[in-house]
C-alpha cells in the first residue's frame, strides 16, 4: 500500500468515527504527535539540562518536592502573584 491509499483509508476510517470516538482519536494522534517532538527537543539540550531535569525529576518522585501553592503563599509577591 503506496502513501496516498494510506492517507485514503485512514481518511475514511476517521471519516466513520462517531463523535466521542473522533475526539479521543484526536488526543492520541496530539499525544503522538507531541511525543515525536519532546523527544526531538529532548535531543537539543545540553548535557547539563537534561541531568538537572532528571534531578529533578527524582526529587519529585522521592517525595522533595513544595507544592505550588506554598511556593506562590512564600515567593509570589516577588513576582506580582500575591
């Protein structure tokens, strides 16, 4: 199967989708879709960047983490959020 009568068939098949249907298809295909590109820009960083986003990543699941609120309660008048 060539890539026009891919196109074609998917088209027909989403074509048929009923409404609840379509919408979730839609989140998946914007799930894959944004999946491709945070792993190309995954790509683009820095060796620093990304061992400080797996750091923190860690923290996070290890339980160090400062829910937003009580970081906004502490810090947000420095930045017009009080």
């Amino acid at each position: 199967m060539n890539t026009a009568e891919l196109k074609t068939k998917i088209l027909k098949q989403i074509d048929a989708l009923e409404s609840d249907k379509l919408e979730g298809f839609y989140g998946l295909l914007l799930n894959y879709v944004n999946a491709q590109r945070s792993e190309e820009e995954w790509d683009l960083l820095s060796d620093e960047q990304r061992l400080g986003i797996l750091a923190a990543k860690a923290e996070v699941e290890s339980g160090q983490k400062i829910p937003h609120a009580e970081v906004t309660a502490k810090h947000g008048s420095r930045f017009g959020n009080a």
